[in-house]
C-alpha cells in the first residue's frame, strides 16, 4: 500500500512525508537528472549468505549453459551445474536463468562462476549466517529515537532532539506537552500513531513467535544490561511516546510532527516546533489511531508482564480506554489541517483497525465483550480472506491474533482463518516459483514501499507455516530476503551497510546531514515503484515495475526509509535465525 503524502510544490520546493525543501535546506546532492544506478553482474544472489538447510539459487542475466562453485579459501570447485533454461521475467524485462546450488550445504566463503567466465560476488553458507543482519536491522530502531542522546558507533550519533511539544489547535487543546521519545517515522523527523502502531505490533509479534531468538539478541542500547531484554526495551521506547499520546478520554491523538518538512538537517538541529495534530473538531482524536493504540498496548500488556507487571497493567489499561473511546466514536477519521503538510497516514475506514483492537484485546484478556466485538465484524468463516497486512489493512493481524490464541473457539473462525492463510501462502509461493528472481511480488505489487511489501509476503509466508508446517512457505519467505539483500535486476543490497554492495543514498535526514561517507545502518530503502512520485524517479525512463528504482537521496517514492518496512524485515530475520 503506498505512504499516503501530500505535496507541495514551486519551483523551489518539493515536500511530501520525507521529502525536503530544496533551497537552503543543505542538500548534498543537485536535483537534476537522476543517478543511473550501476547495473548487477551476470550473476546476482544473497550477498549476506544462505542456511545451509534451504534452497540456495541465484539468478543469471548471461549467455550461459554451466557454473560451477569455488571456495574462497583455495579457489577449488566444491559444486558443480547446469543453468536452467532462459525464461522471460516480466518485472524486470529480463531473460533471466537459475543456478541452483542447493545441494551445497557445508559452511564457508564462496563465490559462484559461470562457464562464460562472469563470477557473482563472494558469499557465505553458515547456521548463523543472519544473525549479524537481525541485530543491524534492528539497532536502527536506536538510530531513530527521537528525545535521547544516540550513538550507534562510527560517528553515527546525534544529541537529544524534540524535547516537547505544543498542542495545534486542531488538538482541541492548547499549550505545551512536556513529552519526548518515539523513533522518527521514515526519513523525516515525524512521528505518526497510525505507522507506529503496525510497526510496533509486528516487532511485538516478532517476540511472541520468536522469542527464544530474540531474547538473546545484544543491542547495545541505552538499556542494555536491565532487567528488560535489549530487544523489548527498544520498542517500549517507542510505546512511552505513543502513551504520551492518549487524551484523559481515552482517545490517541493522529501524529505529533512540525507544521511541514524540514529541511536535510540533524534532528537536533529541527527548531520547528513540533506540535500534537488532531482532527480540528470534537472529539478531536481519530478513531484510526486510537484502535491502533489499542491493539499494540494490548500486545504489550502480554509481552512485558514477565519483565515489568506494572508497565504491563498500565498498557492494558490504556488499551481497555482507547477501546472504550472507539465504540463511543466509531468512525472519526483524520486528514490534515489547511495549514499542515507533512504525511498525512489517511483512511477511508478503521473497521481493520477497530478489528485488530478487539482481537488482540481479546487474545488477552478473555473478556467476552471483546471476543463479541470481533466475531461480529469478521462474519463467517466462509468469508474470511487474508492478504499481508499494511498500515493502512490491518485486518489479517485481527485474524491472526483470533487464530493463534490459546483460547477455545467455538465460532470456526479460527480453522477458516488457518486455511485461508495457507491458501494465500500458497499463492505467493508459486509467485516465488515464477518469478525470475525469486521474490514473491506480482506486478501490481511495486508500489511505494514495495520491499516493505515483500518483508510483509514474508510475514504471511512464516504465519501460514506456523499454523501448518509447509517448507515451501518458508522457502518463499527466504526467497524475499533474497531478493532485498541481492537477488534483484540492480545486484545490490537495499539494506544499508548490508552485503558487499549496498545501496548508498537513502532518503533520511540523517544520512544526508552528518557528512559521512555510508548513511545510517541497517535501513530498508522502500523499493521499486511502478508509478514514481518525486521529481528524480519520475525522470526515469519508463519501464518494467521492477527497474523503476535510483539510488537517489532525492527520490523519496522509491529510496526513503520507514520503520513499517524495517519491521517485517526484522520478523523475517527473526524467523530465519530461529530455523
């Protein structure tokens, strides 16, 4: 689903959720015809590495028939294969083949080659070959806080920013709010209740599935060495600020940012005020935002009771009266102010989110009124369909909460929802199957955000699996990883500091603003999208979805970052290391 945004524009000025104002903003880069991204080599793959378990292919864009496998260490051949047939990819235009190297499963340094000479980048086999990329995904979450002093090492550091805040007068209140924390949303300085809530429930999820996993994971955050593990007390950062947030009537206010963009500075160099933004009439908070609220302070309340019960009860409270406020006003939906510019996160509805609420209410409390609420919305089983979730859709989180809950159902909904979620794995992985380079994307799936889709895909792929072990649903999730850390017609790494050839110009403030030579770690750029929206991708040459991508600071409807698409990334990393 593409960030929703608004633009304004002038000869001077594009700004849009991450964009930036062009003049006197210290832009590092001119806003001219965009930089070609270098073309990948004749052979691309997983640049991290595989497990030496599953599937292990890369795809092949050469006149070739055969390859072969050479150590690093001694350069001997330790596989060799025939290419597939050439077949045409529609995504990318190319006439793509398949080494399969599969059968290959001992741990080591290697690199791939090709009858006609070409070689791929060298890569690894190891049981723990994604550890390193679990904790880099995850420490960027550090990288974001918003009101602490940040270092995450090698100068990528920042002092405290935006300490407080002033209610707009769309808040329905006046003054200032005395609050700090959160993580910037994307790569503006932001922060948005509606992205923070999908972000937040699936990092939460993340720990409920894989726990074992994630418990033993160092983040060198401030919190490091307490009683709460690294990876928990990294979201409850970004739950303090959400609290923040919620009225004395229950209701969540949509966003808290500055009346627009600014410009390509450091966060603490921000002196626009940053305000708390309503919906400009009672009951001034929006529905939207508040059932998201709900839902993630409902999951919290499950996943932090064995660490801080206290913590954990004033979440379910909060929870239980943002539910209240919902069903006293169930349809308050939020658009921007006249006189505010910056992402809006816009629905036309907040039944998903008011479904989403109930379920996971329900799944921890019990309480019947909960579980009425959600039956009543979701219908019969007959009717249930999943589709990967997104900001803006959060009913398969509803449904999946409802199905894995310990709880006894009488309804039939949660065998419905089971086996709807296996039929739409199923239909993603014969996408992976298809699909020249391995991903689980159709065509109409290049959109804003399009990684973040793929990490999504991959959420589906392992909840299906959780529900009926299926290997080729976890073969199709792996696959996705693939193709973000390689495996794709650019032959780059669209994570940051990741792989031997990652992708160097984000769209984030921070990477643009501190002079260093690499951007900030461990950031998942959007993607590919079909219809490009800023200034640079758009003076791309048409083509297939796939090739609409720059590696371009200034083309943020292909190149920003956003904690929503990081977080399916870290689920899925989660899910590989715990294989």
């Amino acid at each position: 689903m593409m960030r929703r945004r608004e633009f304004l524009s002038s000869s001077a000025r594009y700004l849009g959720a991450g964009a930036l104002g062009f003049a006197g903003s210290g832009w590092n880069r001119a806003i001219a015809a965009p930089l070609e991204t270098a073309p990948a080599g004749a052979v691309v793959l997983n640049q991290v590495g595989y497990l030496p378990a599953p599937s292990k292919r890369a795809s092949v864009n050469d006149r070739a028939t055969s390859f072969v496998v050479r150590s690093s260490a001694g350069n001997e051949i330790v596989h060799r294969g025939t290419l597939s047939a050439p077949k045409a990819d529609a995504a990318s235009g190319d006439s793509l083949q398949t080494a399969d190297f599969s059968a290959l499963t001992t741990p080591g340094s290697y690199l791939l080659e090709l009858d006609s000479g070409n070689q791929s980048l060298p890569f690894r086999i190891a049981g723990d070959i994604y550890r390193d990329a679990l904790r880099l995904t995850m420490r960027s979450y550090y990288g974001q806080r918003c009101g602490c002093n940040v270092d995450l090492g090698g100068g990528y550091a920042h002092p405290a920013c935006h300490p407080s805040a002033a209610y707009h007068a769309s808040s329905g209140k006046s003054g200032v709010l005395h609050n700090h924390g959160g993580w910037h949303d994307a790569g503006d300085y932001g922060r948005y209740i509606v992205n923070s809530g999908i972000s937040s429930g699936t990092l939460l999820w993340a720990w409920e599935l894989y726990q074992r996993t994630l418990s033993k994971l160092s983040l060198q955050n401030p919190e490091s060495g307490g009683k709460i593990p690294d990876f928990l007390a990294e979201v409850k950062w970004n739950l303090d600020w959400t609290l923040t947030l919620q009225d004395d009537d229950g209701g969540v206010w949509h966003k808290q940012t500055s009346l627009r963009f600014c410009a390509f500075i450091m966060p603490q160099d921000d002196i626009l005020t940053s305000y708390v933004i309503g919906t400009g009439e009672p009951a001034y908070k929006g529905t939207c935002a508040t059932a998201d609220f709900a839902a993630v302070m409902a999951i919290a309340a499950r996943c932090y009771g064995a660490y801080d019960s206290a913590y954990a009860k004033r979440c379910l409270a909060a929870a239980r009266r943002a539910w209240n406020w919902c069903r006293r006003n169930p349809k308050i939906l939020f658009h921007n102010p006249p006189d505010v510019s910056t992402g809006e996160y816009g629905d036309t509805g907040c039944g998903d989110e008011m479904l989403w609420a109930a379920a996971e209410l329900w799944r921890t409390t019990g309480e019947a009124e909960y579980l009425k609420a959600f039956v009543t919305v979701a219908g019969k089983p007959e009717s249930i369909v999943t589709t990967a979730p997104s900001w803006s859709d959060l009913s398969a989180m509803a449904y999946w909460t409802y199905a894995l809950a310990s709880r006894k159902d009488a309804t039939g909904l949660q065998k419905a929802i089971r086996q709807a979620t296996a039929k739409a794995a199923e239909s993603l992985a014969a996408n992976s199957n298809s699909n020249g380079y391995g991903n689980t994307l159709s065509e109409s799936d290049y959109v804003w955000g399009s990684n973040g889709v793929a990490g999504n895909h991959s959420m589906l792929l392992f909840i299906a699996h959780h529900f009926h072990a299926n290997n080729s649903f976890v073969e199709a999730a792996l696959n996705n990883l693939h193709y973000l850390l390689g495996r794709n017609c650019f032959g780059i790494s669209w994570v940051t500091q990741l792989g031997s050839r990652p992708f160097l110009h984000p769209h984030h403030r921070p990477s643009g603003a501190d002079h260093l030579p690499d951007p900030w770690p461990g950031l998942l750029s959007g993607g590919p999208n079909a219809h490009p929206a800023d200034p640079v991708a758009k003076a791309l040459s048409p083509g297939p979805p796939m090739r609409m991508y720059v590696d371009d600071q200034g083309a943020y409807s292909v190149n920003e970052v956003a904690i929503n698409w990081n977080a399916p990334l870290v689920f899925l990393l989660a899910a590989a290391n715990s294989l």
